[in-house]
C-alpha cells in the first residue's frame, strides 16, 4: 500500500492541496495554502517537514495520513 500525506498549511492548519509520499523530497518549496492565502517555504524529506519561511507552529504535524 502506498501511503501519501498532505502537507498541512503551517499558518492555518488547514489541509492545502500538496500531498507527497515516503520518497518525496522537497527543497525551497513554495507551499501556498488556499484558505489563508499565505505562501510558506518548506523542505520536506522522509515525511520530515520543515519550515524555512513562514509561520512556524512548533510541535504542529504539518502532515495528515492518507492512505491510497
Ligand atoms: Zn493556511
């Protein structure tokens, strides 16, 4: 079963439209939330997410487990 995760917006929490999976390796990425319109910059690796511009919520999961 491949499992793939949302990135959640770490301003708001909401779900945004971004899902990546185990093998996903994101680097500078311009993660834009439709609900608050904010643009954060993230890296994500290994489900790790991390955020490099933006708000940052400690402690948040930024992911949401979606399984296909
Ligand atoms: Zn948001």
């Amino acid at each position: 079963m491949r499992v793939l995760q949302w990135i959640c917006c770490p301003v708001c929490g909401n779900k945004t439209r971004l899902q990546i999976q185990a093998d996903t390796e994101l680097k500078n990425f311009p993660l834009y939330c439709p609900k608050c319109k904010q643009e954060s910059l993230i890296d994500a690796k290994n489900f790790q997410i991390t955020v490099i511009r933006g708000l940052n919520v400690k402690g948040k999961n930024l992911l949401t487990e979606y399984p296909v």
